[in-house]
C-alpha cells in the first residue's frame, strides 16, 4: 500500500527576474516572485503556487469526499490564504493557510443539521486526505460557510 | 475498559483489544451471557479501519436477519473503498449500533468501544469461539498482512 508516484515541473531563466514554468501535466507559464520581493505584478508566484496548491488540492479531495458522502454539490468557492512569517534570521516560512470555503450542497429532503454534519465530514476527510495539505508544515485552518438548499432552482 | 497489544507498522500503530476474538480479515467478536443466550458484540479492528479510511455510511443487515459464519453482515463506504464484513460465527443479528445512522465515524474514532456495529444472538458461541483467534494470534496474521500490504510499493 506504500505505493510511490512522481510529478515533475521545470522552470528555465529568461533574464532579469523572470522565469518560464513548464508542469508535468502540460500547462506553461511565465513567472516572477511578486512585487514586493523584486518581482513582477501580475504573473504567477511561487507564493501563489504554494497557496495555490493547498487550495487546488482540497477542493479536488472535496470534490471526492462529497461524491462518497452522497452530497449534492452545488457549488464550492474557496478563498485562501498563506500567512508568511519573515523570521529574526531572515529566513521566511508560511505558518498558516486558511482556507474559507463557500459550500452550497442540496437537502435532498434530509433534514439540514444531519447534511451539514456530513459536509464538515467530508471537509475533514478532504484535509485528511489531500496530499498537499498533508505535505506542508504550515498549519492549515479550513473555515467553512456551509448552505443548505432545501429545492435547488 | 479493554486493554491493547499494540504493535508499529511503518509510521503507523495499530491497537488489538485484548480482551476479545478475532477472524482473521479484522472482524473482532466479544461475547456475553444473558439469559442463557450468549450475546456476541462485533465490529471491526483498528488496522481494518485505519486501512480502509473514514468511514462515510456503515450499512448493516436489519435486525432479524440470520447468519452463518462467513455472510455478509455488514458494508462500509468509506473515503477509499467500499468494504464487505463477514460475521465471525452462526446467529441471529438483534442489535444494530443506533450510532452509526448519523455519526458513522464513531467507527474510526472507536473502532473496540462506541464504534461496535452490531449484537449476533450466537446458534453456539462456544463452538465458533475455538474457531477464532486471540489477540495474541490476530496480531500476527495482521502484521503479515500489514507487511503484505508494504511490499506492494
């Protein structure tokens, strides 16, 4: 069950503070670090990717989670956050994601309390279960606002 | 209160009550005397349940139905897999975990005390009983199994 997989990215250089990402999935990009830190606005940032990446990842594993609970999503909208800590030795980390997802999911004539109840399941299962919220040591908060909707229009 | 073996396994530790029987696929079985009827409480082990992951919906039989060693009595969804339990000896099942409805995961929280999931009136416990292994024994046909499961990779 120890099984292994591997997933690959390659950045190359193209002057000044400018990078070119190629994923292992396909998509390519350039990228700079942001503004604040002698980069470029408006382009991709391995401080985005980082939060990016957490968020991406849960939303997929909710996605999962949601099918095995027998939850009739609606919609899902999740707005992260990465909180850097500049430490006394100047060195940086993210101490904290939190992630406020916005889950409307239908009743399907359950009573309400009981569909919540298994969202925040599923929730769990998706931050349990995400390889990269399991892969950080940042301490990850999931703060969800949850709708039940008695007859979806 | 039960006490455990406990044994480690990767990162991971796995507790065996010992105070009870065992089939070897991790259905454990405890028996009580009532009446002159022997009342025979099973459930799943702490390895079945942390290898199988969070348990979505625990389907039982109903109360009623009869059982020979070997049937089906119950099936989980959880997060990765859907999972059949195969009753550990001959009976009646006349008790479902009323828990298990609307906080399956009582299941992994507990898997040798709230998370029980049914009560056999056992045809002849003290025939079935020779049929099953101690915790001693239980631990290591797991082990094997666990370490089955790590070659895998």
């Amino acid at each position: 069950m120890s099984q292994t997989a591997t997933y690959n990215t390659t950045v190359r250089w193209k002057g000044e503070h400018w990078g070119r990402l190629e994923m292992g999935n396909g998509p390519e990009m350039d990228f700079s670090a942001p503004p604040d830190a002698h980069g470029h606005p408006g382009v991709f940032t391995p401080e985005d990717a980082f939060v990016a990446a957490a968020n991406t990842c849960v939303m997929m594993m909710f996605l999962w989670a949601a099918e095995r609970f027998k939850i009739e999503l609606l919609s899902y909208e999740c707005r992260a956050e990465g909180t850097k800590l500049i430490e006394l030795d100047r060195t940086e980390i993210f101490t904290r994601l939190r992630l406020c997802p916005l889950i409307r999911v239908a009743a399907r004539g359950d009573k309400p309390e009981n569909v919540e109840a298994r969202v925040r399941r599923a929730l769990q299962s998706a931050r349990k279960y995400s390889l990269v919220a399991n892969s950080v040591k940042s301490e990850i908060v999931i703060e969800p606002e949850i709708a039940i909707v008695e007859q979806p229009t | 209160m039960s006490e455990f073996l406990e044994t480690t396994i990767d990162k991971f530790i796995f507790r065996v009550a010992a105070d009870r029987l065992y089939r070897p696929d991790g259905v454990w079985a405890v028996g009580a005397e009532s009446q002159r009827k022997w009342l025979v409480r099973v459930g799943l082990t702490d390895y079945l349940q942390q290898l199988n992951g969070d348990v979505a919906f625990a389907h039982v039989k109903p109360a009623g139905t009869m059982l020979a060693a070997g049937d089906e009595f119950a099936e989980l969804e959880t997060i990765k897999a859907n999972v059949s339990l195969f009753s550990p000896i001959d009976g009646t099942l006349v008790e479902i975990n009323p828990d298990l409805d609307l906080s399956p995961e009582v299941i992994n929280q507990e898997p040798y005390g709230k998370g029980w999931l049914a009560v056999i009136e056992a045809a002849d416990w003290q025939a079935d009983r020779a049929k099953l292994l101690d915790a001693n024994a239980y631990l290591t046909a797991m082990r094997a199994h666990a370490e089955e499961e790590l070659k895998k990779s």
